[in-house]
C-alpha cells in the first residue's frame, strides 16, 4: 500500500465540487493528521467531513462579496502523510508539500489536528515573508503557547510558541480571538506579553455586528500590510455551534462571530489559511462540518473578490454601512 492511502485520506470528492487542481490561482489541500491530540482524536477525518459539507455551496454566490470562488479554486486533493511515524517526520512532509502548493497557488488547508499549522507556517514564511515574520491572525479557544504538551516537547498546544520562537510569525503583528480556555498565565498571556493582542471570548460576550468594530479596527491596525496567515481552530466556536471537535470548550464565540470577523477583514494582505480541529465523530447533525465549510467558502470568496477588484465596500465602512440599513428598517435615523 503506497505512503498516505488510509480510509480517511480522502482522494475522491473535492471542496465545492471544484475541478481538480491544476492551474487555478487558488487551491484547497487536506492534511488529514491527528498524531498528537491530547483528549479526543478524530481530526484526521475533517477533510472528508468539511468537503462534504461544502457541497451545498457549490452553486452559491457569497452574499457579501458577490462572487463565487468556483471557477479560481482547484482541490488539491489530501496530502500524503506517514501518519504513523513521528511527529518531525509527519511535519516535513507537511512543509514539502505546502511549499510545493504555496508556490502557484494562494493555498487553504484544512485539516487535521493544528500541531499542522507549525509546518504551514514554515512554508508560507518561506514564500511571503521576504525575510521578515509574517503577521498571524489565530482563532482559538486554546492559546497554544505551552511550552510542552503534558511532556511532549511539540503538538498541536506548542505551534505558536514555536512559531513565535522560531521567527516564523511577529509578536506584534500576531492576534488572538477566542481564547478561553484553563491555563497558567504565562501562556495565556504570551501573546501579549511578547506585543501582541488577545481578544478573549470573555471580552467579546454580547459583541457582533457593529459591536465588533473596535476590535476590527485595532486588528487592521495591527495587521497594516504586513503578510497575514490565517489560522482558523473551529473549537473557537462554543460548543453549541461546533460539538465536533477534540477539546471542546463553553462560552465560545458565535458562529456570525467569526463570519463577521472573516467578512469585515478581508482587505487585510491575506496569503493562506488553515481550518483544523473538526472531529467528525462528536459532530451532531454536521453542525461543525457545515460552520467550517462556510468559514472557508466566504475567506476564499473574499479574496476572489480582492483580486478581482470587487471588495463591496472600503475596509471599515461595512459595520457602519449594517448600522445604518438596520436603522433604516427600524424607522430610525441613520447614523
């Protein structure tokens, strides 16, 4: 049996029923790998589950961007990974085929357990950053800065220490949105103390809409032009809106959270994401599959429309724009 053929690798259905990637500008790949979960295992099936569940967007245009990202995106298919072997190995197949990927393509990857994301980052470090950190914008409810995993030196809770160590991403231009869950403060406060920003699920409660504005403004600040990886772990969601992940953990963000998040920031100098952490097996009724898909779809549909010139409005201008028709159906002045 060659490298990489597991029943989970999925090689046969394609995110929105795309054609097979060859030379279209975008590309989606899957990285089905859960090694180093540290409570429930299942990740490695995500691939299959968030592409499934992207089907029923296969004829839809965005209905904030206008487009469909259908006819620039091609799937990659699953990379080929010696699932059983240890974790540096795992992650340099990871890297080889990334970089091999983010040199045509503006890449997603969806995955997969996000000890993934380090050799992500390594490879897109290596086409964008020009020799410069690039900017990282992290959703999560974990902060992922422990400096080992229960002994382990490296998993999916120590890639962004490791990032940050390595000189893979800045301090400064790195954001956290979502963080929650039990830790020491030295690393739930990393981020931070290293010039970074964190934006806790606590502090966000009751916020959406134009209640995220702040928090959109000083991020597009933060960010400035700077290259931006994306990385998208769907247990930032609270479990109500994402039951299908490892380490599920309550008072999460909103599902329209996170779409208002991704919509509003889709200006920012954008060069790849990433969405892990989607465990089919402890999913109920695809409510994870389907809040995934719809994560990825609008972040490529908002690029599409970047390159193409048709961002619907100038960055900034969209909440104040959603303040102003809500006002107006409700009879009241405008502001």
């Amino acid at each position: 049996m060659a490298m990489g053929h597991f029943a989970f690798a999925n090689n046969t259905n394609r995110f929105l029923a795309v054609e097979p990637l060859a030379e279209q500008p975008f590309a989606v790949s899957g990285v089905p790998y859960d090694g180093v979960v540290t409570n429930r295992p299942g990740a490695r099936f995500g691939p299959q589950a968030i592409r499934a569940a992207s089907l029923m967007l296969c004829d839809g245009i965005h209905p904030v961007f206008n487009v469909s990202p259908n006819e620039h995106l091609g799937d990659a298919l699953d990379m080929r990974l010696p699932n059983a072997s240890p974790l540096a190995e795992v992650r340099s197949h990871i890297e080889r085929q990334a970089a091999e990927l983010m040199a045509k393509h503006h890449c997603v990857f969806i995955g997969g357990d996000h000890s993934i994301t380090l050799s992500l980052l390594r490879a897109a470090h290596a086409a964008y950053g020009g020799g410069q950190p690039l900017a990282c914008l992290h959703f999560d409810a974990h902060c992922d800065t422990w400096t080992d995993h229960f002994g382990e030196p490296s998993g999916h809770g120590t890639w962004t220490y490791e990032a940050l160590k390595e000189g893979l991403i800045s301090p400064a231009h790195t954001v956290q949105i979502g963080i929650r869950s039990s830790g020491e403060r030295e690393a739930r406060e990393y981020v931070a103390d290293q010039g970074g920003e964190i934006f806790t699920a606590r502090a966000l409660r009751g916020r959406d809409g134009s209640g995220l504005k702040p928090a959109i403004d000083a991020i597009r600040s933060r960010m400035g032009n700077r290259p931006v990886y994306l990385t998208l772990d769907i247990d930032c969601l609270d479990p109500a809106f994402a039951p299908g992940t490892g380490t599920p953990e309550p008072g999460g963000l909103t599902s329209s959270q996170v779409m208002t998040f991704l919509e509003e920031l889709a200006d920012l100098n954008f060069i790849g994401m990433d969405c892990v952490e989607v465990a089919p097996a402890y999913d109920h009724a695809e409510l994870t599959s389907n809040a995934a898909s719809a994560f990825v779809w609008t972040y490529l549909s908002g690029q599409v429309a970047k390159r193409a010139g048709k961002l619907p409005v100038k960055p900034g201008n969209a909440l104040s724009g959603v303040a102003r028709a809500l006002a107006k159906s409700l009879g009241r002045k405008a502001p």
